[in-house]
C-alpha cells in the first residue's frame, strides 16, 4: 500500500491509548459502582472479589497470555497466577478486565446461569464479525428458539444416517487422492473433507464453483475471529469483514431462493427437512417462536454463515490432532487399528453397509475422541458478563464485569486428570478415571448454550479415524501445536502415507 512502518506505528499508538483511556474510563465507572454499593452484605461480599492484578496500562497481561497460547501448554498463563491466588482470579486480557475461573464447579454455575445472570460477552474482533443476531452472542428467548430447531435436527437419526454418507463419500474421495501422493498436509485434507460435508448439511450445496468460493471466503473470514479489533482498510479485520459480506451475498441468495420454492408449495410441518436452511425457514411456533412468525432472512443467513465454523476450523482440527496423538503413542494406534479392523472383518463377512450406529459403537475409538478433546481445548474458554452481582463458592463477581470460564485448565489440571498432558485413552475406561459427563471435561461447552452438534462432531471424527487407519499406515513428519489466536498445526502436520496393500 506504500505506507511506511513510522505510519503504521503512529496508527497503532493512536488506536493503543484510544482503547486505553476508554478502559481507563470504564473501569472507574466499575469502581464507582462497587463503592456506591452499600450495606454489610455488599461489603462482605466486595471483599471476596478474586484476587490477582491488572499488569501494564492497557495492555494488561495481554503479551504473556499470547506468548502462553505460542507455547506447548497454554495453560501455563492460568497455573502461574492460580498458584498466586487460587483457582479464580482476576487479570486485564484483551482490552478487557476479566475473572478467571480455571475451577470446574465455578465454570458449571457460569454456563448453567444463562440469560438471567450472565450473558456472552466475546473480544470486540469476535463481536464485530459475528454481528449482533449471532446465536453465539443473543440471549433470551430467540436463543433457545434456534437452538432447540438446530438442536433437534442435528440429533436425529435420519441426519446421523444421511451424515454417515456423506461423511462416508467425502472421505473415500479424498483418500483417492492421497494413492497418487507420498505426503501430504493433514489439517488441509481433513478441512476438505468436514467443509464440504457440513456445506451440505447446511445448505445442500454439491461440489463445484460455489462450494470453492464459500471455501475461499470462509478461510478469509475465520482468520479475522481473534485479531486487533481496527477496521481500517489492509487490515486483518477489515478483510474478514469483506469477506463476510460476500459470504453472506451468496447464502442469502440460496435462502431467498428456498424460502420462494416452499411458499410456492406451501409445505410446512414435515417430518423430515433436507439441511438447516429447511429447518430455520420452516414456522417454528411450536419452538415458543414470538408471534408464530417466520425468522428474518438476514437472520438465518447470517447464523447458517457461523455454523461453517466446525466445519472449517474445530472439527478438522480433532481430526488432525487425533492423529497427532496417535503417532506419538504406538500402543493407542495398534489398540485403534485392532478395534477398527475387527469392524470392517464383521462388514466384508456379511456384505453390509455401515450404519452410524456402528462407528459411535467403537469404544476404544470413542476414548481417543473424548482424549483427543480433552488435550486439544479447540474451544479452550468462553466469555461471559454479569448481569447482576454473584457469589459463587465464596467468590463475588460484580455486575458488569468479563468471566472467562477456562476449559482448558480444568483439563490439564492434575487434581482432575492424573498427567493430564499424557495421552492416554484408558483413562475412560476406568472406573472413577475419567467421564464424558463430569463438569471436568467441557470440550463442548455446556448449558443452554451446549454445543448441538456435539454428536455429529464425534461421528465425524469416528468415521474418519475408521476409513483412515483400515486404509492407511502412515509416518507423521516433526510438527507443532499452536495454540494462538486458535488451535492449529504450525506445519499443517505433514505425514507420509503407505496404502494397507503395500
């Protein structure tokens, strides 16, 4: 653009003590509301306010939590001031002042109390790019409206079924391309196969020039979720929020489209729609919809938009790290392999399909999964703001401050996990050991706002972990895990592949 780097360092500090002095301003509106509370119950309470410190002027703590996220174990940001000050505590991240809970019982009471007590409350960059009708940041009613639709739609086993096969179909077709190639680059073949499967599910776009440009775009736009929240042109921001606008030009024109072909055959309460455009055009009063009305097209488009987002980012991730893990632990693979191919004798003996049931049946498998989340943290925190003063386990929050519910300390801390950075799939088997429904393991979220898709992420990673280790052996080559701004291989974990019949 021309532009020198004294330019861009001034616009940097300009923005810099611009956040600065609206923090500053902020948090003495925040102390001027604790100390006009008044009463001996108030000032009980205030004195229990979690300890901690705020670090620089604006910028907080911000650098040591990135530099935390660039290193092997992320969590290290939270351990170091959880020995200072305990399991909860508060810091300065992000631009924001925030609560830290890295306990698991603080974190259950954070996500159970939606709406009333607490509402999401993400980074601005987060905020601006999903836009303010996001399901991940609305509230109240309209909230459990769309989740419930999303909700019963992807548990149902006629979309399990259809997923299996396209799961199924998209795997098979990538793995055909891998016998002409001696390495390849994981994390990129897993988001082919997981994007174009969801697109599907989504919006029932098949294979061609628009599958390429919504893979295009979205690659563009995901990278804008956690960056500087500045909007000038050329930076990471402004480009995400481009790339936004197109994307949201084409999937509104798919739901225009639709929603014209069901009013033209008037077909409403079926039992069965095609993906999740049928499903959040359809009337939803029986879902407490206000008014019986239908839901905005702008609405839809922008939420079918941020439902990519497994697609393109969290679920080929599990699918890679799982992997990962795998090649670093010899017994676990063999134990996977045993399982697997035990499977695929039982299919070729009776000449039988695989049923979605099948892959979710595979124990072994599904403790590498629950594993494989366990140590990833793909989703390692969620943001939360108070609505209204809160104690909890002694702690007091004030109204209007940030809690950040850490994920990833509560799986990596060993009162929970006995050496939680060992990857070690027994630990679900054994009694007492580990448990997929314990407030400790949180890969998902959990509450009103617990994940929908929950389940057909892990039979997408069942299926792929199947098709991959019954078809291939494979030497994974020396790579990294980056945990900054989102959980990523820093080679894009290249492996050599050797097909079973070699």
């Amino acid at each position: 653009m021309g532009f020198g780097l004294g330019w861009w360092i001034l616009v940097i500090l300009f923005f810099g003590w611009s956040l600065y002095f609206k923090a500053m301003i902020k948090k003495k509106k925040l102390e001027k509301e604790e100390m006009m509370s008044s009463g001996g119950e108030q000032i009980k309470a205030a004195a229990a306010i979690p300890r901690g410190r705020s670090g620089w002027p604006f910028i907080g703590e911000t650098l040591d939590f990135i530099a935390c996220g660039f290193t092997s174990r992320p969590a290290t940001f939270m351990d170091k001031r959880k020995s200072l000050y305990g399991k909860v505590f508060k810091t300065h991240i992000l631009g924001r002042p925030v609560i830290v809970s890295t306990d698991a019982d603080v974190n259950r009471v954070v996500l159970q109390n939606q709406g009333n007590i607490f509402v999401p409350y993400y980074p601005k960059s987060i905020t601006d790019l999903l836009g303010e009708s996001s399901i991940l940041q609305m509230n109240g009613t309209l909230q459990r409206r769309v989740h419930a639709l999303i909700g019963g739609f992807l548990r149902s086993p006629q979309l399990k079924a259809r997923m299996a096969r396209e799961i199924e179909n998209s795997v098979k077709l990538t793995f055909s391309g891998w016998n002409h190639k001696r390495t390849i680059y994981l994390q990129e073949e897993t988001k082919k196969i997981t994007f174009e499967a969801l697109v599907r599910m989504l919006m029932s776009i098949d294979p061609g020039e628009d599958l390429n440009f919504l893979r295009r775009e979205y690659g563009e736009f995901i990278k804008g979720l956690i960056c500087l929240p500045i909007r000038f042109p050329g930076s990471r921001l402004y480009k995400s929020l481009k790339a936004k606008e197109r994307l949201l030009e084409m999937v509104r024109r798919v739901v225009e489209k639709r929603k014209a072909a069901m009013d033209k055959t008037n077909e409403k309460g079926t039992a069965w729609t095609n993906d999740a455009v049928d499903v959040l055009l359809r009337d939803a009063s029986e879902c407490g919809g206000e008014g019986n009305q239908r839901l905005p097209l702008d609405f839809i488009s922008g939420n079918i938009v941020e439902m990519m987002i497994p697609g393109e980012d969290s679920v080929p991730m599990a699918m890679t790290l799982a992997v990962k893990f795998l090649s670093d632990s010899p017994v676990a693979l063999s134990r996977l392999v045993e399982e697997n191919m035990e499977l695929k004798r039982q299919k070729g003996a009776c000449c039988e399909d695989y049923a979605w049931t099948d892959y979710m049946s595979l124990n072994f498998t599904q403790n590498v999964i629950s594993e494989t989340l366990r140590m990833a943290n793909i989703i390692n925190a969620v943001w939360r703001k108070a609505l209204k003063d809160v104690e909890i386990k002694g702690f007091f929050i004030p109204k209007g401050w940030c809690v950040l519910a850490s994920f990833c300390s509560v799986h990596m801390d060993e009162e929970n996990y006995e050496n939680p950075y060992e990857f070690n799939p027994w630990r679900w088997e054994k009694p007492g050991g580990a448990a997929v429904n314990s407030n400790s393991f949180t890969p998902f979220g959990g509450g009103q706002r617990l994940c929908p898709g929950l389940e057909i992420s892990r039979l997408e990673i069942s299926i792929f972990l199947h098709h991959l280790v019954t078809s291939f052996r494979w030497v994974a080559g020396k790579d990294e895990i980056v945990n900054f701004p989102t959980v990523k291989m820093k080679r894009k974990l290249p492996i050599t592949i050797f097909p079973m019949d070699h």
